[in-house]
C-alpha cells in the first residue's frame, strides 16, 4: 500500500525527466518578489452541510475553527490580493476539511479571479486533503460518504504549480520551480494516503519517502551547482515547536530531511499542520535552518505570511485580513462578520476555556472560583500561543506563575500545568517577523 504505487497509476499531467534544467525559464519574472503563504485552511463547502445537528457538532469539536464564515474569510482574503498583487498565493496543505472533492472544487472556485490578473495559487496538500474517509455531507441529524479528492483531483483544482513546474516526482505530488534568477521554490508532499477512497481516518504523521528523497537531492544538487536559493514549503514540520505537541507532527524521518536540506544550505522552510505560529531556528543548533508556521487561516485571526524575496534577503511579516472592514465595505450585514475580529477571538478563545473545565471537571472540581479564572488563564495562553504571541519576557512569565489562576492549575491538573509551561516559553526567535541576511 505503498503511495508511490497509487500515484504511477492516478498522477496525470508530464512528468520531466531530471529536477533542474538551466534552459528553463523562471516562472515568474523578477519586478515582483512578494508571495503570500497561508496554510490549513480547512475549507468546507457550503453546500456540503445546513448547519444541522450533525454539523453543529463538527462545529463544537473543530478546535477553534470558525466553519461559519469561511467563504467569506476567504473572499475578504482574495480581494485583498487583488488590490496588493502578490505575485503568488502559496497554500501548505489542509486545504479542505476533510478531503471532501466538493470542498475543492468550490475553493478553486472562490480562488479563480486571481487568474484573471496573473496571481498563481501554488498548492501542497496536508494529510486531511487526500482520500480522507472522514469526507462528509451533513444534513440534519445525519451524515453520509462523499466523493474523496484524489492526486489527479488536486493537480485538477489547483494546477498552476505542477503547470508552472520545472519537475514533478513522479513518486508523490511533490514539484519544484524556479521562481526568479535567484531562488527555486520547492514543494515537498510529506503525506501518507491510502491508493484509493478509503473509510478510514486521514493519517496524522508524515515522512518523506526514499524515492521523494532521491528525487528532492537532484532538485538541490542543482540549485547548489547554478548557484540558486532553495526555498521549501510542505505541510508537515521539520522541528518540534513545543515539546508536549509533536508525535505527528514533525515527519518521522526529520533527521534525514534536516540533514540533506542542511548539506545543499536551504535557509528556510515553511510548514503547518500544528496550527500555531511560530518561528524557530533549528532548537538542536545542529544547522542553521529556520522553519517558518503560520498560524491556520481557520482560526483567530485569519492570518497569512507575506514573504518577499531579493537577491540578498529573505523576510517574512506575519499579516491578517481584516474582515470586519471587509464587511462593511461589502455591505454585510450579519454581526459576526462587521466584528468578525472578535467573533474570531471569542470563538478561540472558548475553545482554550473548555479544555480547562473539561480538565478541572474531571478532577472533580465544581468551585466556580476555582473553574473561571483558570479557564480565563487557558483560554488566553492559548490564544496567545497560537497567534504567535508567546514570547513572555521573564518577568511576565514570572507574574503569570505567581497568579492564584495558574496556583489552581498545578494544584489540581499537571497536564495543563505543563501546557501553560509549554506555551508561555517562546525563547527561540521572535513569531511575528523575520530577515534573513543571505552570505
């Protein structure tokens, strides 16, 4: 059931022989290097649900998702480029929900104006996109299979960057390009999917198969013997970001990527999956690789990066699409959307709050006092944490550990003792910008 049997049999489109062709011309020219980078998006479409029993239940255990107001998120978020040009979208994996091929037709459809003026969609899958058997449509109390996305689907819906591509592996839906005269962009499929639709659930880990792999070492062998900057964007992490939350997260074979990526002197990787922001230099100081996450665009507070390129930099600002302006620009009426901002927050936050009572309830505690401001404390870590605002100086780390809030949580729940740890303990690089000064 290996992925690289389904895919010589489903992939569709020319594959190139070879990574790196010098003839090749860049893909895009050199007057504008701004890209944005978004990730686990977890679009569902509209039609696919009727907001019923059965979905207000999806709503409740999504984690802090707004499954609401999604295609006008995403809306907001288009019309935004349209005015700002970036010469490319670049979407890290998690694109749908759950894999449903109705939710990526409708989501190549909210995206289509941006061919109109010249804006690619340069697309990777995550582990939910690809023959996930949780693909489902929701009607009232019930919830019934739907068709599942396939390989040939994704390069169906999102085809720009296996159009634009210098290479294709023919192993995965892995592809690579060049972007300019200075840097190839590459994009790794860390995945593992069955070879059909299936009814299980989608597969959390990752890795990088040994054929990716070989295939991945041609593209940097030739980025290092003409001289160009390897950039590499998947969906799964190559570091830990937090020392309690990283079984499946980071690919099982890290060590090995990290190495080769290390050899050919990658600078940078983007990735997503753990739905927080955060910026980190290689934690084992064993290179000097720095992975870049961007907080998932489903969440508080619909957040994207803007990286830009120039011969001798590379740098990244974390940015947000301001729906509440949208709304009123657009004339919205509904409330949600003219104060999406803190519909957002409020969504997440509650999200944090109901793991602190769930947590306390289980221990059996039911003193409000006790209750409220510990879930107060999670909820806002958690927020905090998640939008790449954890970069406590010693003396707030300090205060927040003296709160009677925080007392409570070590007192009666030591999981969330260390979470709260965890959370508040950024001190490797700041999450919001970064330049990176090329030799």
């Amino acid at each position: 059931m290996k992925k690289i049997l389904m895919l010589l049999l489903t992939l569709t489109g020319v594959v190139l022989t070879g990574c790196y062709k010098e003839a090749e011309k860049t893909a895009f020219d050199s007057k504008n290097n701004t890209f944005w980078v978004a990730t686990d998006i977890h679009f569902i479409a509209p039609s696919l649900h009727d907001d019923g029993k059965e979905f207000q239940f999806i709503k409740k255990t999504a984690a802090g998702k707004d499954l609401d107001y999604q295609q006008e998120a995403l809306t907001a978020f288009i019309d935004k480029a349209k005015k700002v040009k970036p010469k490319a979208i670049i979407l890290t994996g998690d694109l749908t929900l759950n894999g449903e091929k109705q939710s990526a037709k409708e989501m190549a459809k909210i995206f289509s104006p941006l061919q109109k003026i010249g804006i690619k969609v340069l697309a990777i899958p995550g582990n939910h996109d690809i023959f996930d058997g949780w693909a489902r449509k929701y009607s009232g109390d019930t919830k019934k299979r739907i068709a599942q996305i396939s390989p040939a689907d994704f390069k169906k819906f999102f085809p720009d960057g296996y159009n634009l591509a210098t290479s294709v592996d023919k192993s995965s839906l892995s592809y690579a390009l060049k972007i300019n005269k200075k840097y190839d962009f590459i994009f790794l499929d860390t995945n593992e999917y069955p070879i059909q639709p299936s009814r299980a659930q989608p597969h959390t880990g990752g890795q990088i198969t040994k054929e990716t792999l070989t295939w991945l070492k041609e593209c940097l062998k030739g980025a290092q013997n003409n001289k160009r900057i390897p950039i590499v964007f998947m969906h799964h992490n190559l570091f830990i970001h937090n020392p309690l939350v990283y079984k499946g997260y980071v690919l099982s074979n890290a060590q090995t990527l990290k190495s080769l990526l290390a050899h050919y002197h990658v600078p940078i990787v983007f990735s997503g999956h753990i739905h927080a922001q955060d910026i980190i230099k290689d934690p084992t100081r064993e290179t000097d690789i720095i992975e870049v996450v961007t907080s998932s665009f489903a969440i508080a507070d619909h957040a994207y990066g803007e990286l830009k390129l120039t011969p001798d930099n590379i740098s990244y600002t974390r940015k947000t699409v301001d729906v509440d302006l949208w709304a009123k620009e657009n004339k919205k009426t509904a409330k949600d959307l003219r104060y999406h901002n803190t519909y957002l927050k409020q969504l997440f936050l509650k999200d944090g709050e109901r793991l602190a009572y769930q947590q306390l309830l289980d221990q059996n505690i039911r003193n409000k006092s006790i209750l409220e401001p510990a879930a107060n404390l999670i909820g806002e870590v958690n927020y905090n944490y998640f939008t790449g605002q954890d970069n406590y100086s010693l003396k707030k780390r300090t205060q927040l550990k003296k709160s009677p809030a925080y007392k409570e949580v070590a007192k009666y729940t030591p999981f969330l003792q260390k979470y709260v740890d965890s959370a508040i303990n950024d001190t490797n690089l700041p999450d919001q910008k970064l330049r990176i000064k090329l030799k």
